[in-house]
C-alpha cells in the first residue's frame, strides 16, 4: 500500500470514528478521545477530525498490506 492511500484511509478513520462517538455533543469530545481532535469548520453541526485516529490508521493500514503483501 502507498502512503498517499494509506493516509486517506487514514483520514476517512479520522472523520468517520469521531461522528460515530456522537461528534460534538457525544461521548468523544467529553473523554481522553478528544485529544487531537479538531472542527475543520466552525459553522458545521458537527464535522469533527481526529489527527491522531487518522495517523495511527495511516501507519497501521500501511503496516498490515504491506506485510500481508509479503
């Protein structure tokens, strides 16, 4: 797997998993979750982006095709 499709699996994980969790009003922004996420835009209901779930998930995705590849 490439990087750049790594990081937009990544970055899908990033918006995805914090909307799942109740995004602004819900369960991730009120726990240890919310650290690193950030409102890409003020004025959206609830858009929320987690830089370290999306990181994580690039370098993990990355991690597991390549080695399954092998």
């Amino acid at each position: 797997m490439r990087w750049v499709s790594a990081l937009i699996l990544g970055a899908i994980l990033g918006f995805i998993l914090p909307l799942a969790f109740g995004g602004q009003d819900g369960l991730w922004l009120n726990s240890w979750a919310g650290a690193g996420t950030i409102r890409p835009s003020e004025t959206s209901p609830g858009l929320l982006f987690s830089i370290p779930v999306a990181a994580v998930g690039a370098i993990a995705a990355r991690l597991f095709f390549n080695w399954h590849r092998n």
